[in-house]
C-alpha cells in the first residue's frame, strides 16, 4: 500500500534530507513539499479530493506556524495524519500540539531509525513521541498539577508581586503597611512553599502564573 505525503520546513537544507529519507522508502510517495504552512491550507482546500494520509511539519516557519498548521487540519481534514519534526521542545507547545490530536513528534536530532518507526507507529493508527518529548510533557504535567495544588493567599500574591517588580523589601512594606520584619517573613515562607532557592525563583513563578509581565 502506497501512503501519500506532504513535508513542510522552512529550513531547505532540512526538508531536502527528509525527502532524502523517504524516497527510498517504496511505500511512500511525496506529493508535495513547501517551506510554507499557508500554501499547505490552499492546496488542501484545492485538492480537496486528493487522498492525503500523513503531513509532517516543522513548528517554526513564516505567516503560519506548526502548531496553528495541525490544528487546521486537524479541525478541518480529519483523515490526514500530523506528524511534528522540530527543534522546539517547549512544554506549552508540546501541550498545544497534544491537545489538538497531533499523532506524533520528534525531535530534528532524532536518528532517521526513529523518523522512520515515528510514521511507520503513525499509520498503524498509533500515535508516536519520542522519549525526550514524553519526559517533557509528563514533567510539565506534574508541575501545572503540583502548582494547582499550591494556594497563595492574596497578600501572599501581592508580595510575590512586589518582589516581581524588583522593590526593595522597605519599599513592600510601605506599599503594603506592614513592618520590614513581617514582609521578610512573607518572602521566606513563600520561597519554603513554593519550594524555589531565592528571589529569581518567586520571579520566575510570579511570570510563569502571569502575576506580572515577563
């Protein structure tokens, strides 16, 4: 059985090693590469009759990224299978990608073995992530879920605030009339309970939960 495919990268060099890659695969047949998503949707759109079985895709590219690319065609080409190729492995982006019923990804240092096995898992209905991919996913998984459980009063959010925004301990306790010894016992607490070492790590959490502005 022959399956149908179409590659989108940005990165030439990239694309021409995929193509590489598959050609000497007999059972697949590349109908069409491009380094742009938006030319993917229109051909689609065109070519509505044409029986595409797999897309693979790169996450950073121009007008139309990777992420919003399998999620078009997930909403509007339910057949076609997803598979992602990326250098990205940012835990929001995995999540997205995850959510929107992407059927697999690894990374552009996997071993061509792996590419191979990634497409070969994918058209028998199975989805594919390599483990480094995986490890991320869980680890943000448990870390959203253990944040969930963590809960801050509002004073204690208006002094991560604070901090956040680089005032002084002095300046805190004015802001929030209360003595310098109480907003120094705020900031222990809060580095105790949200389990970081100092005040980059209240800074980090305060934008990670989007206290303050990054």
């Amino acid at each position: 059985m022959k399956y149908n495919l179409i590659i989108v990268d940005d990165h030439k060099m990239f694309l021409d090693g995929m193509i590489s890659i598959l050609s000497s695969e007999k059972q697949y047949n590349i109908v069409l590469t491009s380094t742009k998503g938006k030319q993917i949707i229109k051909y689609l759109e065109i070519n509505s009759n044409e029986k595409i079985d797999l897309i693979i895709t790169d996450i950073s590219m121009p007008e139309i990224n990777g992420i919003t690319l399998n999620k078009i065609i997930k909403e509007k080409h339910k057949n076609i299978k997803t598979l992602v190729v990326s250098m990205h492995n940012d835990a929001d982006m995995i999540d997205n990608l995850i959510k929107h019923d992407v059927d697999g990804y690894v990374p552009k240092n996997a071993e061509k073995n792996e590419f191979l096995l990634a497409i070969k898992t994918i058209f028998k209905g199975e989805k594919y992530f390599s483990k480094e991919i995986k490890d991320i996913y869980l680890e943000n998984k448990f870390y959203k879920k253990k944040q969930e459980e963590i809960k801050l009063t509002q004073r204690e959010i208006d002094v991560i605030i604070l901090i956040a925004e680089e005032h002084t301990t002095q300046e805190i306790a004015d802001k929030l009339f209360l003595s310098k010894h109480t907003i120094e016992s705020y900031r222990k607490n809060l580095i105790a309970k949200l389990g970081v070492r100092n005040l980059a790590g209240l800074t980090k959490y305060a934008i990670k939960m989007k206290y303050v502005e990054s």
